[in-house]
C-alpha cells in the first residue's frame, strides 16, 4: 500500500492524531522554514501525540533561500533590487519558487532584476539558478544544528537535497535510528 | 541524475523531488525522470517517495488522478504532499480523500 508522507505546517499541528487517522504514514519537516526551536517541539509533539508515525528531516544545504522579511508584491517588467548572496553573471534568469516567477539580472552588481511576471516575493522563498553552482560549506550551522536535534530526538531520516559531490557528512549519511 | 546510481547505493530512500528537478533538468523530461528514478531505486532495493504537487488541483481533477495512479505503478513506496496541502483541519480531509484515492486503485 502506498504512504503518504505529510510536510508539516504550523497549521497542522493541533491535528497530528486526526492527519495519522486518515492516512499520514510519515511525517516531513522541512528544515527550511520554521524555527530550530519550533523544528525542536514538534518533533517532540509527534513523538508523544503519535510515537510510531517515522519523521523525515529536510535539511536545507545549498538550496538558495530568498532574505527578505515581508511579502513584497511584484509586477512584470518591474526592477527591484534583492539580497541575492552569491555572484550571478547578468542575463542570468533566476527562478522563484520552482518558477512559479523568473526575473533575469540585468545589472553590473548582478542584484537588481527584473520580473517577468506579476506575483510575490515571500521570505524564504526558494532560488534556482540553473547552470550555477553554490560553492561554500554543504552544510550551515543551522543544518548542524537542526541534524543535532534530530539525532537527539531520533529522527528516522535525513533528507539532503542540492548536493554536488557523493561523499558528505557521515552525520548525514548513516540512518539515525 | 548523472550520478542516480551511486546515489541510490548510498540512500536509505530516495525521493523525487519534482519542482527542483524540472528546472534542473527540464519540465518536459520530469515523468521519465521520475520513471528512471523509480526504476533505479528499485534496482538497489531502496524505498522511495515522489513529491510534491499532488493536491495543486483539489479537489482533484482526471489529470491529478492519472499523476498519481503512474506514480503508484512506477513504483513509488510512498507520495509527499507539502505546499499543496490546505492548511489546518481541511490538510485532514485532502489525506482522507487521498488515502481513499489510493486504497481504490486495484494495482
């Protein structure tokens, strides 16, 4: 029979036993959004509400993650410019939420773009470059911080998008439990 | 996609993450992507999961029904559900009512 594995909102949480009942077999956490401290509780929420539903763990690495604090609305042919953290040569276009809206980079300092579509920018929103590579650690402190919590909470698995060589982490590699 | 092989080896699962991998390696190639990555998987006796976008379109309609059904017959151990799901009680009635999708399939 095929499962069904749940990527948890905060919205969710006062229904772990009633999601279990109608078919959750896994529960994600997506170690992009969200406190560690929040990751923290409700890993022990699942633990004590429906102890023998597995959680899957979604770290982030390199997987770029838009740094803006509010929901900016944007229009098409719109200019704006961005905290984009790595170099990105211009003409580049980047995608925003798996291209859900794409802007190309059009200046010198490779931050300011222009929106080909009207939509909004979301904090944490996700970032696809395709044809760039993110150079810097695989891992961030956050990560490391979120895979100690897992581990001391026992955590079934790790789930490790983005990454560009086999040999990682072996805190990554090896089943938690 | 290069590397599905060894990284199957080494994985306890494997997941099909569908929004990356259409922008990585094209939106057109996504379902043979995931049949490769379904197969592979398999190969390596590894259990694997598809993800996401399944309930985009809810209550669902024929071409949800077909993504499903052709994740489920590829293989696919389990299905993730993430943005698409509704927010607070309703995210309880959307997994009822793909759990009872799933259990109707006579696979």
């Amino acid at each position: 029979m095929t499962g069904i594995i749940v990527t948890l909102q905060p919205s969710h949480l006062p229904y772990l036993k009633d999601l279990h009942a109608a078919g959750m077999t896994m529960v994600r956490l997506n170690g992009s959004h969200n406190t560690v401290d929040w990751h923290g509780k409700t890993m022990q929420a699942i633990r004590s509400e429906i102890p023998n539903t597995p959680i899957l763990l979604d770290i982030p690495g390199r997987k770029l993650r838009l740094a803006i604090e509010t929901i900016l609305p944007v229009e098409a042919n719109q200019i704006l410019e961005l905290p984009i953290p790595i170099w990105i040569p211009q003409g580049t276009t980047i995608l925003f939420d798996d291209g859900k809206l794409t802007a190309t980079v059009i200046s010198e300092n490779q931050r300011t773009l222009r929106f080909h579509q009207n939509g909004e920018l979301r904090p944490r929103m996700s970032m696809n470059i395709p044809g760039i590579t993110i150079q810097g650690p695989l891992l961030t402190k956050r990560d490391l911080e979120i895979i100690d919590l897992a581990q001391a909470l026992s955590v079934d698995y790790l789930d490790l998008g983005f990454y560009r060589i086999l040999k990682i982490n072996p805190r990554c590699t090896q089943t938690l439990r | 996609m290069k590397n599905l092989d060894d990284i199957c080896k080494h994985a306890d699962m494997v997941i099909v993450a569908r929004g990356d991998l259409s922008i990585e390696c094209g939106l057109f190639n996504i379902i043979e992507n995931q049949k490769k990555i379904l197969k592979t998987a398999k190969k390596f006796n590894k259990i694997s999961s598809v993800g996401t976008g399944f309930l985009t379109l809810y209550p669902p309609q024929q071409s949800t029904i077909a993504d499903i059904y052709n994740a489920v017959l590829d293989g696919a151990d389990s299905l993730i559900v993430s943005g698409d799901l509704p927010e607070g009680e309703k995210a309880v009635e959307a997994i009822t009512l793909l759990d009872k999708m799933l259990k109707s399939f006579n696979l």
